[in-house]
C-alpha cells in the first residue's frame, strides 16, 4: 500500500542503526527509533519519546 513506517536511520557500524523515526499505524503516532542487530536472524527495534528510556522494544524475526 505504500506506507512508510520507517524512515531516517543512520548506521553507526556497530550493527545498530540510529536517529530514526517509526510509525504506528494503530495510534498514528510516529516515535523516535533506534534498531539492532542481535543475530543474522534477529533485530531488536525501541520506539521511544524523547529518551530511550521512555518507550517499547520489540523483537523481529526473519520470515522463513
């Protein structure tokens, strides 16, 4: 459909990407983001506003 639910990240050279916003189709909010690797298969993705502390993580696996 075209949506773009994740923009702006910069990679930082430590399997992580940085400074990027992700939106949430379900509250139409769009948060602060940042993205990690934590294995070939696995990446640890946190929305949150204004500090990290302040947010939600989750888990995306690769689709077989």
């Amino acid at each position: 459909k075209g949506l773009v639910f994740m923009k702006d990240f910069v990679y930082d050279g430590d399997d992580e990407w940085e400074d990027g916003e992700i939106y949430d189709p379900k509250s139409g909010k769009t948060y602060d983001c940042y993205i990690e690797m934590k294995s070939h298969d696995k990446l640890k993705v946190r929305g949150y506003i204004g500090i990290s502390l302040i947010g939600r993580t989750q888990y995306w696996t690769r689709a077989e």
